[in-house]
C-alpha cells in the first residue's frame, strides 16, 4: 500500500501545483507580466520535462513492472503453489526497494498504481490459494475460478502498467 498513499499525496500535489502560474502565485492571483524571463519556453518545457521524468519512471518502476510480467508469464506456464509462491515473495522483495519518492506523482498515477494493484491481486490469489491447501476439505478445483479472475484482473492492471512504462515515440 506504499505507492497508493504515495500517489494519493502526489495527486494532490499535482493538481495544487496546476493550478500555480511559472513564479509560484496561483492562477487567479498571478498575472502574465510577473512571469520570469530566464525560465524555459513553453516548448522546451514540453519536451525535455516529460521525457526527463518518464525515464526517472521507467528507471524506479521497471524492475516492479517487469518482475511481475515475470510472475504473469511463468504463471501462464504453469506452476505449483510453492513455485508461485516463491515467485510472489520474489516480486515482494523488488517491491521492498521501490523509492516512491523519487517517483514522479504523473508516474505513481499511470504505472505505480496499477502495479501495485495487479501485485496486490497476485497476493491474494496466493493467500486463497494457501489457505485451501491448509484446509483438509478444500478442493484446488473449487478455488480455480476466483484464482483465474484474480490473475485475469491482475493481468489487466499489469497491461497499464506496462502501457505506462513503455518507450514513448517521437512525433
């Protein structure tokens, strides 16, 4: 739940920081002619600041994003519920050394969020997946419907994730 919180304040400081002219004063209270002179054009901004903090995305989120491709992929091979499970504590530790703070608030918005959403659905399967096992009664069969629509929904979420971290073009 670290990045969720994280993204919530970066949400939040996003939008008050939009709503803030070049020097600092807000929108309704700064004018045009207090504008600096040595900031960057327009499109200056446009083009270096995005790819700028893109990169700073891919480069804090890529590991998360990728080792849970991993986790999707040996998933749809097939595995075992120990191998799962090491698969997901393996996801858990990349997760472990994510630095939300250096990731950029747009970021934690488009990739971080449905990563760790995805991540979070993976986990529940593996805790439905190991709480059957622990019962004598339970029959995998049974449970096989709500593990497919846990990692269909987490596929999904992973999908926007990637779409998020993916190379941008240059039009």
């Amino acid at each position: 739940m670290r990045l969720s919180a994280v993204a919530t304040v970066g949400i939040a400081l996003a939008l008050t920081l939009s709503s803030c002219g070049d020097d600092g004063s807000t929108a309704a209270s700064g004018s045009a002619s207090t504008r600096s002179t040595t900031s960057p054009t327009p499109a200056a901004k446009s083009t270096s600041a995005p790819d700028h903090s893109h990169r700073v995305c891919r480069r804090e989120l890529g590991s998360f994003v990728a080792s849970l491709a991993a986790l999707r992929d040996d998933l749809a091979r097939g595995l075992s519920y120990d191998d799962y499970l090491a698969r997901v504590r393996g996801t858990r530790a990349v997760y472990a050394r994510l630095r939300p703070r250096q990731v950029p608030a747009a970021c934690l918005v488009v990739s971080g969020g449905p990563a760790e959403r995805a991540f979070n659905l993976y986990i529940e399967a593996a805790n439905a997946w190991g709480d059957c096992l622990a019962t004598v009664t339970c029959n995998t069969r049974s449970i096989e419907p709500r593990l497919q629509r846990q990692w269909a929904l987490a596929e999904k979420r992973l999908a926007i994730a990637e779409d998020g971290l993916a190379p941008r073009r240059n039009s």
